[in-house]
C-alpha cells in the first residue's frame, strides 16, 4: 500500500510542476478530489471488503455464513455499528482532507508540496489506524492478537467451509458404517483451529444445513459433539436449517446414539419442543425412526413435548401407535408423560385411545389399554366411553372373534361409563360371544 502511496504523491507532484501555476483550475480539483480518494479508500481498516463480504453472505451461496456478522481476524471487527462508525469516519476524514488540500492551494502553497512530509505523513495514519484497530480488538473479550494476525478473512472462510465438507464427508457407507478414521479427521482440524469454530459453526449450504447438522445424521461419537461445542459451536445447537429443524432433530431421525441424544438435550434443553415446519419435535421424528431405541424416546421426551401436536394435530402418542404397538416401552413412556394425550383429537377427531380399542385383539395393545385405564379413568365416562364401545362393537361385527376383545369389554365396562340410551342400545347390539352370559345387558 505504501508504495502505491508514493507512486500516486509521485504522479500528483508530476501533475502539479507541469501545470507551471498556482491558479486552481477544473482539472487540479478533479486531480485533488480524485488523489484524496485514493487515500482514504486505502486505509488499514476497508469497510468496503466487509460490507461486499455481507453482500455475499445474504446471496445464500452454496457455503455461506448465515449469522450476519464477520468475525473479526485480521484486524475487522465484528459488529453493524462498528462498520458504521468506520464508514461515517472515514467520510469525515476526507472531508478534511479536501479541506487541507484546498487551503494549500489557496495560499499558493501546493507548489512546495513535500514527497518526503507526504510519506510521512501517511506512515503517520497508518500507524494510527493500527493502533486504533488493535485497541478494538483487545477491548473484545477472549481475543488473541497473535490469533488475529494468523488469518485473513479469506483464510477463515476456506476453513470454515473446509470443516463443513469434512462433516459432509462422514456419511455412512452402504453398510451403514462410518470410517472412523473420518471422525479423528473433524476431531484433529477442530484441536487444530479452535479459534474458528464460531464461524464454522456458522457456516451453511443452500439449505441452511450446518456442520452441526451433518454430524447429526452420521451417527457421531458424543466426544465429537461435545468437542464441537466446546470449540465455540453452541450456538448451532439452536439454529434451524430451512426446514427449520435443529441438528438433534437429524439426530433423532438418523439413529444417534442415547449418548449423543442426552449430550444435545443437556446443552439445550428447549431444543425438545421446538417444532420443525410441519409442527414436529425430536420426539415426532424419534418416534417415526423405528429403529429409534425406547432410551432415545426417552432422552426427548418431556411433558412439553409430548403434548406438542404437529400440523394434523397428532401429538408423538398418535404417531407411535399407527406404526407400531410392539414398541410398549416407548409408547408407556409418551402415556405416562401426558396421559391426556390418550383422548387427544387430531383434526380428523381421532384420538390415540381409539387405534388402541380397534387393535385391542393384538396382546400389546390390550396391555396397554390398562395402562391407559389405569392413567385416565375418565376415558370410560360421556361420549368417548360411548365412542370405545361403537369401536369394540365394530370389531365385533367384522368377525374378530379373540379373548382380548372380550377382555376389552371388561375393562370399559369396569370404568363404569354413564349408562346412557345410546349406550344401553350398542350394548344390547353386542353379539353373544362378545356379551358371554349376557354381563353387559344385565
């Protein structure tokens, strides 16, 4: 930058002895004006570099940083106002500058125009931006000098994105298997520059993925999660990709490890209700992995969660009971942690404890129909103990003759539902298999 200074100090002297006067005409103000950009547009702290650098960032490219703010590095700070006090200071700066020019021209002075005090006098600026910047950067908590000098902008965004690829890069094989040797590879570049893991954390692919939420989907060792955090990932814990889902969200979907599960949920604890796009928790989607374990469920689940309905209105227990009633254990979990969540209606009026009626002849379902029972006695009682028996009749009538439908018929009966007309007329339906020595009429 110096030298550029002294070939442009060099070309205006040039300029000004060739024009052989004094008088300030168009061309000298053009020169001048033109002279004193060149200056001001090369000081040590380019705000241009960091507002184009933004610009890119809001273009959403395929690796791009989406938390809106540059970390500073090499000397640029990281903060809007801060921008904007640089830009509006370096405006007053060449207002002076135009100032002084004019003043020397003024006063016939421009012809004894010193190279030597120029040069000078601009080591002299640069000096003091330096100075000023690296007061900045000591006054921001857990700043590195040493650190800051070690990488440019351009270096930092090359790891970041170098970090993400390596995440991406842990995909399973066809087996299922991830190379361990790839999960030493993330671990030693995170040991290698801890000092970027904030903006690498902060780096995302066209569809707000993060490194975060790759790890995620692969099935990470916990040390790699924790490890990544520590680094100064936290933050990524709690941002969204444009499905809005969170990295546990993946890792709920793509079997993690309870390890893994709990490290997610005790670094962030709200990650547990919060809802993707289609209203779903880490709770829905463990619940659609089947291959999801009850330890997993578990690790989500909390009241909040399991009362949370997703866009059909289905809270987990709904989904857990249309895919599979052999998962008991899961299932005890989602009823015991919201036993109104039995009778509760998705927008087509379906209600958990109807799919657990219409499969009472499978033996999973009747062992949960007592807990149910057990949990909401109320279930029994008003339109959905008339609603149970219309479902029990139904089964009835489609020839599933089983001891468990009989068994379920009990245990309604035994809740002592309001013996309503519409009741006492199904019940005088029931066929005499179902109603063996006419209990229910009587």
């Amino acid at each position: 930058m110096k030298e550029e200074t002294r070939r442009a100090l060099k070309m205006k002297q040039a300029g000004q002895k060739s024009n052989g006067n004094t008088d300030v005409t168009h061309d000298q103000n053009e020169d001048i004006h033109s002279f004193n950009n060149y200056i001001s547009s090369n000081i040590v702290f380019d705000a241009d570099d960091l507002i184009d650098d933004q610009d890119i960032i809001q273009e959403q490219a395929p690796m791009r940083d989406d938390a809106g703010s540059i970390q500073d590095l090499s000397f640029l700070l990281d903060t809007q106002k801060t921008i904007a006090d640089e830009i509006q200071r370096r405006q007053k700066m060449e207002r002076a500058n135009e100032a002084a020019i004019s003043k020397l021209i003024k006063e016939d002075a421009i012809e004894q125009f010193n190279m030597e005090d120029a040069t000078a006098a601009m080591e002299k600026l640069v000096q003091e931006e330096e100075a000023f910047y690296q007061s900045q950067a000591l006054n921001t908590p857990d700043t590195d000098l040493s650190k800051l000098k070690s990488f440019s902008v351009d270096d930092e965004k090359r790891r970041a994105k170098e970090l993400f690829q390596l995440c991406v890069d842990t995909e399973p094989n066809e087996a299922g298997i991830v190379d361990p040797s790839k999960w030493d590879t993330v671990r030693n570049f995170m040991l290698t520059y801890p000092e970027l893991m904030q903006r690498a954390s902060r780096v995302r692919d066209r569809m707000g993925v993060t490194a975060l939420h790759q790890v995620c989907r692969h099935q990470p060792p916990v040390n790699v999660i924790e490890l990544f955090v520590s680094c100064g990932g936290l933050d990524a814990l709690g941002t969204p990709d444009k499905l809005e889902r969170l990295p546990i969200h993946y890792a709920c979907r793509h079997n993690a490890s309870v390890e893994v599960i709990n490290a997610l949920v005790n670094l962030h604890p709200d990650c547990r209700t919060t809802q993707d796009c289609e209203g779903g928790t880490p709770l829905h989607h463990a619940i659609a992995n089947k291959a999801a374990p009850c330890g997993m469920v578990e690790g989500v689940c909390s009241e909040g969660a399991a009362s949370t309905a997703d866009r059909w209105g289905m809270v987990p227990l709904h989904h857990a009971l249309t895919r599979d009633f052999s998962k008991t254990q899961s299932i005890k979990v989602l009823m015991t942690a919201y036993p109104p969540g039995l009778a509760h209606l998705d927008l087509k009026g379906r209600a958990p404890i109807h799919w657990l009626v219409k499969c009472c002849h499978m033996d999973a379902s009747l062992e949960l129909l007592d807990l149910a029972f057990a949990l909401d006695p109320a279930l029994g009682k008003g339109d959905m103990g008339l609603h149970l028996l219309r479902l029990l009749k139904t089964c009835a009538d489609n020839n599933i003759k089983d001891a468990n439908v009989q068994a379920c018929l009990g245990m309604i009966l035994r809740l002592n539902p309001d013996a309503t007309d519409p009741f006492m007329k199904v019940i005088k339906t029931l066929p005499r298999w179902l109603d063996k020595g006419g209990v229910a009429k009587r």
